[in-house]
C-alpha cells in the first residue's frame, strides 16, 4: 500500500520498462481476446503482437503518442499509452497497473493523468476500448464517465 498518494508522479515511460509493460499487455490482451473470440492462446497472442507492432511502427510519426508511467519513489507501478491530437479524439490504447498496486485507487489517478493531459493537448475527448468481460475496467471507466457507445463483434470459426 503507498502513502501517501501525493509520492505518485507521472512521468515519460522509462526505457528499461517498456519491455515489462509491453509483456503485461500482451499477457493480459491476449487473455481476455481468449475469452472473448474463444481462439487459442497462439492467435491471440498473434493478434495482439500485430496491433502492438502497428503503434510501434506509428512511434516515428508525429502522431502525438505517449507512453506515461505512473512513478511511487523508484518504481514504476503501471503506465498508459494514448494519443492525443488536437482537435481530435484522444485514444487511450492500453492502461495497466503493476498486480502489487492494483485496488488502491492508482488506475483512477492514472487514468485522470490521461484525461487532463488529453484536454491540455486540445483533444476533444478520450475513446478506448474494453472487453466486457473485463469487469473491473469497465467498472473503472463508468466510474470516471465514459459511457458504452457501440459493440465490437467477432465471428470465429
């Protein structure tokens, strides 16, 4: 548990953890794709390498993309990669706090970073997606005023 709160910063995504990161998001995607299209752990893993690969490849395109990372003392507890173009819509691509700091309030205040930094670059909302299994996000992005828009479908065979 960290106290108090106010020792949390957000900073750019350090090097050294974009790996870590990148591993927990395809760990975690790959899972939930699992559950939702009922494919096996290969494809989905697949699936979610290839999106990963395509914002990679964007990195190099001034396509206002951010990697922050939520910083208690020395460690890194979790961070987000969004976009963030004026007069746009921001896209929140991926959250995630590290397992250890989870349930204590960090993914809201890291989520309300991305909020305020989005409006601070003049976008003029913030979209994501989330898989309705994943309870505790969807519950994460009610809380903070997102509403559901639309329906991703998949047809597997």
């Amino acid at each position: 548990m960290i106290d108090p709160i106010h020792k949390i910063s957000y900073v750019a995504m350090p090097a050294e953890y974009i790996s870590s990161f990148t591993a927990a998001l395809i760990k975690h995607h790959s899972t939930q794709l699992r559950q939702a299209m009922n494919c096996s752990e290969e494809m989905a893993q697949l699936i979610t390498m290839q999106q990963i690969q395509e914002l990679q490849k964007k990195k190099h395109e001034p396509s206002h993309q951010y990697l922050v990372a939520a910083q208690w003392q020395r460690d890194i507890i979790g961070g987000a990669w969004y976009y963030a173009p004026p007069k746009q819509v921001a896209i929140l691509q991926w959250l995630m706090i590290e397992p250890a700091f989870q349930g204590q309030g960090h993914g809201k205040r890291l989520l309300a970073h991305v909020i305020a930094q989005s409006c601070s670059a003049e976008s003029v909302g913030l979209a994501l997606h989330v898989f309705i299994a994943n309870h505790k996000s969807v519950s994460l992005y009610e809380g903070m005023g997102f509403s559901d828009v639309g329906k991703e479908m998949y047809l597997t065979w």
